[in-house]
RNA sequence: CAUGAAUUGCCACCUUGG
C-alpha cells in the first residue's frame, strides 16, 4: 500500500492526474486506502485543478478513523484554496473543529496563505493569528512568509513591509520566501523603485537572488508599462547566470501586451520556442489576450487552432476564460459554444471568473434570465455569489431598465451579508 | 509512505492615462 501510495504521487509529478484517479478507484474497490492515500490524492489533484474530484472522494469516506487523521483535513483544505475555492476550506475548518480535531500549525498556515485569495484576506489572516495565539501557538518563519504575501496580494504594501520587520524582531531571519513576497507586494503595484531596492537588500544580505526574484521585477516594470526596463531585468538575469523560465518569458511578453506592443508580444513568444520552452497555456492567454484587446480575431481563432493541436490535455481554465472573454467581446458566439465544449471535454471545470464572463456577456446581449440561471449554476458549483457577481448582474439590468430586478438584487445581496458597497 | 509560504496570464466597477 506504501509503494502504492508513492505511485499516485509520482503520476502527480509526470502531470497524470487521471492515471491517479484509475489507481485510487482501484484502490478503493480493493478496500486499500489509507490516510496517506487519501492524502497523496489530495495533494495531486489539488495540483490537477481537479477539485471536485478530492471533494467527492472526501464525501464518499466514511472510514472513521481515516476521517479523524489530521493530514486529511489538512490537506483537503490545501487542496480547495490551491483551487481558489476559499470559502469552502473556512467551511472545512469549522467542520473539523467541530468534529473535535485541533488544529495544528499546518492548518493554520494553509488557512492562512489561502487568505491571499480572499476579499478581506487581511482581516481574515489576522484574526487566524489572533486564535493562534490564544491556543499559545507561535508564528513560524513559514507563516511570517505566508503572511507577507496576504499583504502583498491584498495590495497593502504598508502592511508587508511592517511584517517583515516584525519577524525580525521576533527573531527570524528573512530568506528568499519573505524578500520575494515583500518585492511582489510592491511589483504587484508597478512600483519599480521599491522593487529594485529590495533587490539591493536581498544581495546585500548576502543572499544570491534566484529566479524568482527577477521575475517578480520584471513584472514590476511589466506593470508600470516600462517593457523596456523589464526587457533589461531579462537580460541582466541572464548574465547573473540564471536561464529566464517560461514565467519570465510569459512575465516580459505581457509587459509588451500591457503596453500595446503585440508585435513585441509577438516575438518574444517566437524567441520561447527558439530558446526550447513549450509554450503553455499561460503565454498563449497573454498572446490571446493581447490580440484581443486589438480586435483581431482572425489571429484568435487561428492560435485557438493551434492550441488544440500543441497542448493537450494541457489546457486550463486560464487560457480558456481568455478565449472566452475575447470571444465575448467580440459577440463571436459560435466560438463561445466551441469553448465550452471544449473545457467540458477536457474536463476543466468552470470557477467563478468563467461564470462572471458569461453573465456579463448575456447581460449584454439582452439575455437577462440566461445570465441569471448561470449565476445560479455558479452558486450551485461552490462559487458563492461575490460582489462582483453582483455588480454584473445589477448593471446589466440596468443598462436595460429593469429597475424593480436591479433592486431586489442590492436588497438580496445586502440580506445575504455581501461586502456592501 | 502523506499535509503548509514567494514570481506570469482571465472577470464587473473605480482610478489614471490614451
């Protein structure tokens, strides 16, 4: 059953997902699972943005003991906020306490980095830290990195730089984690003066900046629409001796997106291929996304083409709301319908963004009940109606004078406790 | 045998610029 268990792993490294699926069904039929199958599952299809699948398999246990292991909470709570699906592991959280399980620090820093996905996720982390500290639990230099990144994705870049000087005052010492996440908060704002500072720091701390740290500038200039500077920062990682991945490659190709340089855009993809990378799904959401906004639709279903022949299986639901949004916009809707066929026979599950793109898209279409029943199909995928949500559906009706819906959508969404705004 | 932190791409509004 070990050596079992290290196989479902191992398919999870080579990106077989569905291998691993066979093999726990087997599993299963055989009556040789254990915690740390459940676990090593959990774990892969976490990384598969396979979800619902660990859901399923986690409602279908009824193994009393397997149910009460730690491990399997904790890691079907990784599982559902590597997923986005935040809310959801809030859910499990209670749930495990109130099944009598006590959290460790494991849990609490999985709680805690999943905050960097929650509206409010600030708050929400310090309260985690809050309860924490009343269970006479300590902040360990992975909850300090943890930490910084909520503050960095929340855009509180106050807030990151007073935790990384609070950790050292506890005592810790910063590594590569706490510098990249603090440089993101500011690349995250396109503030590349920071940026750069922090970098000076990280060398001057004696510390050799890895990859990581270069993309996270480059993404900096990316978003100060100085594709330029951020063309420099490729070029001076490359003579640091550090090979530019496909995340800078993909990071540089949108610093010329975002600046209106397809043809730039353009070349650095070709120049990615050259240099041997496969192009994956994320550089062609950047290229899609980038002819998009240049009404170029011809090249989109073109590169739609390519993609069924180059990757597959590969394909996720990034690229695909990519191709959905473009599509939309440009009221293409049989490449829509083509879309969703194709997500449907690759198994890639809708989340919340595919759901909003497609309301505001039969918002403007005049298709006002068919918006409403995919924000019900939403809710009923594990995609609670957020704000935005809201806000799609309000202003489409709006913009077609149906006042008395417009209302009684504010007036359920403030019921249900909905960030109101 | 199993679980935790950093970098790219997708959504309404807003802001800024075009």
């Amino acid at each position: 059953v070990t050596d079992l268990n290290a196989v479902l792993r191992r398919f999870g490294r080579l990106g077989k997902w569905k291998e691993s699926v066979v093999l726990f069904e087997w599993m299963k039929k055989h009556n040789k699972l254990t915690a740390p199958t459940y676990t090593s599952y959990f774990s892969v299809l976490g990384k598969a943005c396979q979800v619902d699948k660990a859901l399923q398999a986690f409602e279908e246990l009824e193994d009393q003991e397997i149910r009460s292991n730690l491990y399997l909470w904790n890691s079907m709570i990784s599982t559902l906020i590597s997923n986005g699906k935040v809310d959801k592991a809030f859910q499990f959280f209670r749930l495990m306490k109130e099944e009598g399980l006590v959290p460790d620090r494991i849990t609490y820093s999985t709680m805690i980095s999943g905050c960097s996905k929650a509206l409010g996720g600030f708050y929400k982390a310090q309260e985690l830290v809050k309860e924490m500290r009343d269970k006479d639990l300590r902040l360990d230099s992975v909850m300090y990195g943890a930490l910084i990144n909520v503050c960095a994705s929340n855009h509180m870049v106050e807030e990151a730089r007073a935790t990384f000087d609070e950790m050292q005052a506890e005592g810790f010492v910063p590594n590569l984690f706490h510098y990249c996440s603090l440089l993101n908060s500011y690349a995250l704002k396109g503030w590349h003066e920071q940026a750069e500072q922090v970098l000076a720091d990280i060398k001057s701390a004696g510390l050799k900046p890895n990859k990581v740290v270069f993309n996270s500038l480059i993404n900096a200039y990316a978003r100060a629409k100085l594709p330029l500077k951020a063309r420099g920062i490729f070029e001076e990682m490359t003579e640091y001796g550090l090979q530019p991945d496909m995340i800078s490659f993909c990071s540089l190709m949108d610093a010329y997106a975002k600046a209106g340089q397809v043809e730039e855009a353009q070349q650095m993809f070709d120049q990615m291929k050259a240099s041997g990378l496969k192009p994956g799904s994320n550089s062609y959401s950047i290229l899609i996304s980038a002819y998009g906004k240049s009404g170029k639709i011809n090249m989109i279903r073109k590169l739609s083409q390519e993609i069924d022949h180059i990757i597959g299986g590969d394909l996720d639901i990034h690229l695909f709301n990519s191709l959905l949004k473009v599509y939309c916009q440009a009221g293409v809707m049989d490449g829509v319908m083509d879309i969703l066929r194709k997500m449907d026979t690759q198994g890639c599950s809708p989340n919340r963004i595919t759901f909003h793109i497609l309301m505001a898209y039969f918002c403007k279409e005049d298709l006002c009940d068919l918006a409403i029943r995919t924000f019900q199909d939403m809710e009923a995928r594990g995609y609670p109606a957020n704000e935005t949500s809201y806000t799609i559906l309000i202003q489409g009706f709006v913009r077609y004078n149906k006042v008395k819906d417009s209302l009684d959508l504010l007036a359920e969404m403030h019921k249900r406790g909905v960030s109101p705004t």
